[in-house]
C-alpha cells in the first residue's frame, strides 16, 4: 500500500472517515491520478463481504462479514501521459482497503471478485438480498461534502442532542432550599460503541455551507437508483455525492 495509507490516521470501526483522512493525504499524490470514495451496502444495509479482517469465520468460510456498509478508497495510478479524464491503457486501478484481509493497492478486479463473490449470487449460493450496491464518489466531492458527528456510533439512549446540556430546562429556585441542598448532576459524557478518533468530527466545506452535521445516512448511504426515487426526490437529487451502482458489474465497467 502506498506511504500516504500508511501515515493517514486510521480508527478501526471508522471506515468512512478512514477512507475520508486517506483520500485528503492522496491530494498531489505523484503516484496517482484520481481518487475515488466507494460506499459498500444496499437497500436492506445488509451486505455480505468476505476476507474481512472483522470476520470471526475461518478460510473455509471466506472470512465472511456482514456489514452495515462499509466504505474503500479507489485510486488510479498514473500513467505518465494523458490528460487523466478517464483510465487509459496502461493504468492501473487499484483499492485501499485496510480492513481486507487482500493485501496493499489491490487491483480492483481481484478486490471485487474476492471481497462481492458475485460467483457465488450468480450461482444463486447465496441470498440475493445480500448483494452489495455501491455509490462512487470522486475524492474532490467526498472531501468538501461529507459530515459526520458520530452520533450513529453512541451507544443507546444516547443521541446527538445528549451529548449537550439542555440551556432550556429550567433551573432550581434560589429560594428553594430542598432544591438547593440536593447534589447537581453534570451531563453525563456521550459513550460510543467503538473509540472515536482522536481528530475533531469531520465536516466538509460544501456540508458546512449548508449547515450539514451528519449526513452519512441521508446522503452517502442512500443506494436507490434513479428508477427508485420518486419524481420529488429525483428533482432535489444534488450533484456532488456520486453515483449508485447496482452489483459487481457495474462497478468493474465504471470509467474511472
């Protein structure tokens, strides 16, 4: 895998903001000449993946995982001529993935047959529900228009608004000594499924501008395809978050 994955923070449980950190130190890379952000899930956000460094299953099984999503980098590396619209013969189009068991800069089609196994939907092995979707999301869009507070990782009942005390409450009386005598409680501290990064939570400059905090759901992890949508959300469909794919093919025919 290139230095620049090497050195980018990485935060197992984070993959998103992993692959956000990674995309931002590939910027000028000499090595590469376009980036992408890939989100991995479908419509039930139930997808199957296999040679997961998560998974508890043995070789015999895959190393199988089922995730939510998951999200990887996709990067193509230079060819040393051309205008880099689009790939060219002699390029070579790779994934970064640090929690695959694959190896460094993968190539994408050996990532996608090993990791999607759409042998085995094709073979009808395995519940098709499972099929991965993906939306591809050019790293320059990714970076100005992700945000993520963290909140999907607190741990129940907390919610974003917990995190926060609540100015709007009313306080206790002055003159009300019972009030007075019984200890305060401060807000307690938000607590998160997995440790959270140690870098302030991620907001791009075009979700900032329209006053985002989180929009990995609504946004990066909505895999309907135009045909899906009704005619009201197609009409508000924003440029800048990328592009749905419906399974394996479609993902290695893209022209990166």
């Amino acid at each position: 895998m290139p230095a620049q994955s090497r050195t980018a923070p990485y935060t197992p449980f984070y993959c998103e903001e992993n692959v956000y950190q990674l995309l931002a130190s590939l910027e000028g890379s000499p090595r590469f000449s376009r980036s992408f952000a890939v989100f991995v899930s479908n419509l039930q956000r139930r997808a199957l993946l296999f040679q997961q460094q998560a998974s508890r299953q043995g070789a015999d099984q895959g190393h199988y995982v089922l995730w939510d999503y998951h999200v990887v980098a996709v990067a193509v590396e230079r060819d040393g001529g051309g205008d880099g619209s689009r790939v060219r013969r002699s390029e070579r189009v790779v994934v970064l993935d640090r929690d695959s068991r694959l190896g460094d800069a993968v190539p994408l089609q050996d990532y996608v047959l090993e990791t999607f196994r759409p042998d085995l939907f094709d073979a009808g092995v395995v519940d098709p529900s499972l099929r991965s979707r993906f939306r591809v999301v050019p790293a320059q869009d990714f970076l100005a228009n992700f945000a993520s507070d963290r909140s999907h990782m607190l741990v129940p009942p907390f919610t974003a608004l917990d995190a926060a005390p609540l100015p709007s409450l009313p306080q206790p009386a002055a003159a009300d000594a019972a009030s007075a005598a019984l200890p305060s409680h401060a807000p307690s501290l938000p607590q998160y499924i997995k440790p959270i990064p140690p870098y302030p939570a991620i907001c791009g400059a075009l979700a900032a501008k329209r006053g985002e905090t989180h929009n990995l759901w609504t946004r990066f992890l909505d895999m309907r395809l135009p045909r899906e949508r009704n005619e009201a959300e197609a009409r508000v469909e924003e440029g800048g978050f990328g592009t749905v794919l419906e399974g394996a093919g479609e993902l290695l025919a893209y022209p990166w």
